[in-house]
C-alpha cells in the first residue's frame, strides 16, 4: 500500500544548506513511489510562495511535492487579496538619507532632527520592512510586508536588546490573528490564536504547531511523518494518532564538545532523547553514530542506518568538461563556527608559504563571514583566500579544484564529502564523528588528518598539488563513491523502511 510522506520541517529557502539540501533530495527520490509527498513548513517566511516557486523551477524541489506553511496556512495569506498603494522613499515632512552600507535599497528618516524611522526595500522597489525609533534612536517596532504591500507581521522590540518581545500576524482581511510572546533568550512562548469562531490560547508556540500538524494529518491515509531536526522531534513524536507513523533522522553529531564519546550529550537533542522510545523508525547515516547511541541507550529495535546517497541530479547537470585548476583547493561550507573555516585558511597560510600560487575558494554563507576576513587579511592571504558565497552548483565547483577540505569540529555524515569524490576531487578532510571515516578510503581517494592537525592538513593538500600524478590516482578512485553510496541502494533501503513500517 502506497503512503503519504510527510515532512514535518522549519523551513525551505533558495540559499540552503547540507541538511535542507539532504532532506530536499530524499524527498525527490521518494515521490516516484509514495501515494503524496508533502512538507509541513513551521517558520515565517514573509516571501514564503516565491522560495516555494523558485525551488519548483530550478528542479530542487520536484513539482509534485506540495509544500504547506503553518502562517500562511493559518493566516490564509494565498487568498490574500489585500494590497497597499506602492510606498514611496520621499516622505513630505521627512528628510531622508539612504544607507549607502547596505546592498538593498534602505534609508533613514528624520523629523525635527530626530531619526524615527528606517526603510528597506527589495532589488525590484518592494517594501520589505520599516524600523521606528524613539527619541532615544532606540528601535521599539518592525513591521513587514508582503510582496503586495500589506503588513503581515508587526514586533514589538525590546528596547535594551534590540531583540523581538512580541510579535503579532496579520490574516488576509489585515485582522491581527495570532501573537506570540517572546522571552528574553529568544524562545517563543504564550501563543494568542484570535480567530473570530474558536479562539485559543497555548502555553508555547511548539503546541499550537502540533495542533496544527495533527489536524493536516487527519486527512491524508496512512501517513508517514519524518523529523530531520531536533526542533521538530517533540511535534512529531507526541503526535497522538495511532493511524500515523514517525520517523526521526539524526544528521548531526549529538555529543557536547569535544564531539566525542568522552563528552556528555548536547541539550539541543533533549527532544529527541526523551521520546525515543516513541518514534516507530531511527534512521542514522552512519554504523558509527548507531554503535555511539546504543551503548548509551540500549540495542534500539527501531534502529536502521541508511546513508545518503550521491545525488543523481546534481551529475547530470554538469556533464560538460570542467578544467581543473592545479593550484585550487576549495570548500563548501556555512560560515559558522562548527566548520572550523578559521583553522582552514591557517592550514593554507602553510600550503602558500611552499606553493605562492595557491588559490582556496571557500563557497557558503553565514554570520563569521566578517571574522573571515579579517582572519585572511591578517595572515596576508587576501590574494590566495576568497569568500566566494553560495553556490548553487556544488558539482562544477568540486571539478574545478585540486582537492577540497573539510576542517569540521563534527557532522553527521559530510555529504559534501560525497559531491567533491563523485566530482572526482580528492578530499582532505579531519578525522572526526560522523562521516569522514566512512567515506574517505585513506590514501586511495583522499586524506584523514588528526582534528586540529593544520600542518599536517597542509602537507597533505602540498603533496596532491606539487604531484599530478597522485592527484590523478586519487582522482580515478573518487567517483567509485557513486557505486558505494548509490542512488539505487539508498532508494531500496528507504523504499524498504516505508513500506514496512
């Protein structure tokens, strides 16, 4: 009997990474041969159905697969018919200078010599968000607009923070028809629904999500629902109905620093852990993450490990040659601490001292972008390091290179890792839980360094540059990877949990 697959999630955008990238993948695989495919979203997304639209037509989400947001769904913002009249930057009353320091069209606004309000404004002159001020310059408000120019979310800030302390939603007729307070961690707690028939009232947010969820449920046959993140495991898990099948998928590491065995488990897996005994399915990505959780917990009878598989798409998409740059090494990572990029580009400062022409090309997004950079110009390696962004081709980026590095401090399996041998680029990559032991065949596709060995990672990335010849041995053995972690065995093995669950 063919199921109804539901992903129960944060979010989906355009700009993403290893784990959105990895849910979105098993998602396409699994709409071949499952009755509907559907992702419940939680967050608020203000350009919700333009991310949905753009995923569709760049083929990273399949067509078939409906998404639904919790907000726009509750709020019923698709029907919205509510428009504003265009705003404009020239207020009268208003003295207006633009903020030359941001790449979307802002501007502040004065009266009386004060400065009460700041504007900023899509590439294409939409309104996305006015800031208002106090006397003090302190920003006590936010309101943001849809694409049509009518509020959809108002927050109230607090004034010593500058952080959200309330925030209230607009439905499609501009009723206020949900708030949310906010405490001073960024929790989202007391949840106000004002619908005008059966108005409610939840202690948290996280409550009114699950009575959301159980509703959507209730209306598809034979339901399977799957948890990809910690956030979402207390939702899914205490979901009541008997008729629905859960699913909980670990991608990450789940022990405190130093990311081992020796160490404690982060709090952030509490969701999980409390209620793994609710969940019908485990699935891990690794042998060696299961073997961690079942000396702590028991042998699990719900217990599978399914890795991710090389995806297909992204080969066929870059068929065309790509010349190869002896001198590049490159990365795809977010910019945040967990991906040690710090102690990367200090392990090239070692690789430009041997070989001055190196080039590493660090692709991602995230808030250490600044310390980056700072980092690159004080180890003088502003013409050897470059911050490159997202990219959306993470195939054609790994052909261009010599190798690629990974200096994670954890990761749940590194599907990176996956891309750049299936690319045919050696990997040099610290030996850390999960991923890199099983995927990297030491010295036959890559490389596996001590975690924080940055001189021995530097030899390793010296030797594959200086030598072609191992370069090209290494290379040929990489995209076995494709047979190892195949598309069709990955298929099969989620085909198999599905149907027998």
């Amino acid at each position: 009997m063919k199921k109804t697959l539901v992903f129960v999630f944060k979010s989906l955008d355009i700009i993403r990474g290893g784990l959105t990238k990895a849910v979105l993948n098993r998602a396409n695989t699994l709409a071949e041969y499952n009755n509907e495919v559907i992702f419940l979203t939680l967050a608020f997304q203000p350009r919700f159905d333009s991310i949905i639209k753009e995923l569709h037509k760049s083929g990273s989400l399949d067509k078939r697969i409906k998404v639904i947001n919790f907000f726009n769904d509750i709020l019923k913002l698709d029907k919205s018919k509510r428009k504003s009249s265009k705003d404009v930057v020239e207020e009268k009353g208003f003295y207006v200078f633009k903020d030359e320091n941001q790449s979307k069209p802002s501007y502040r606004y004065y009266k009386d010599g004060l400065y009460v309000k700041y504007k900023r404004y899509n590439k294409s002159g939409d309104l996305l968000f006015v800031d208002y001020m106090n006397e003090s310059r302190h920003r006590y408000q936010r309101d943001e607009f849809n694409n049509k120019g009518a509020i959809i979310r108002s927050r109230q800030m607090d004034l010593f923070s500058n952080k959200p302390r309330l925030d209230s939603y607009y439905d499609n007729s501009g009723h206020c028809a949900i708030t949310i307070w906010i405490d001073d961690k960024g929790k989202e707690g007391r949840t106000l629904f004002f619908d005008k028939r059966n108005p409610k009232e939840y202690s948290k947010l996280d409550d009114f999500y699950k009575a959301w969820v159980e509703q959507k449920l209730s209306k598809l046959s034979s339901p399977v629902v799957i948890s990809d993140s910690r956030k979402t495991d207390d939702i899914v898990a205490k979901i009541s109905s008997n008729k629905v099948k859960k699913v909980a998928v670990l991608h990450n590491n789940h022990f405190k620093s130093p990311y081992d065995h020796t160490a404690g488990i982060k709090k952030s897996w509490d969701p999980f852990f409390n209620n793994i005994n609710l969940f019908n399915r485990i699935v891990f990505l690794t042998e060696e993450q299961k073997e961690d959780v079942e000396n702590k917990f028991g042998k699990l009878k719900s217990a599978v490990v399914i890795p991710h598989a090389v995806p297909k798409t992204e080969k066929q998409k870059n068929e065309n040659k790509v010349e190869v740059n002896p001198n590049l090494v490159v990365t795809l990572a977010r910019y945040k601490k967990q991906k040690r990029l710090d102690e990367a580009i200090k392990a090239f400062s070692y690789v430009v001292k041997e070989i001055p022409d190196a080039k590493y090309h660090i692709y991602g997004f995230g808030d250490l972008q600044g310390e980056l950079e700072s980092l690159i110009k004080k180890l003088n390696l502003t013409n050897n390091v470059k911050l490159l962004g997202f990219t959306s081709d993470a195939i054609k980026t790994y052909k261009s290179a010599a190798c690629s590095v990974l200096t994670s401090d954890f990761e749940g399996f590194g599907l990176v890792l996956t891309e750049s041998l299936a690319a045919g680029t050696p990997v040099v990559s610290y030996d850390i839980k999960y991923g890199p032991k099983d995927i990297i065949r030491q010295g036959i596709d890559g490389y596996l360094v001590p975690k924080g060995d940055q001189k021995g990672m530097a030899d390793k990335i010296i030797a594959l540059l200086k030598n072609s010849k191992l370069r090209d041995e290494l290379s040929n053995n990489a995209t076995q990877v494709a047979k190892r972690f195949s598309i069709e065995k990955y298929e099969t093995s989620w085909k198999n949990l599905i149907e027998n669950i």
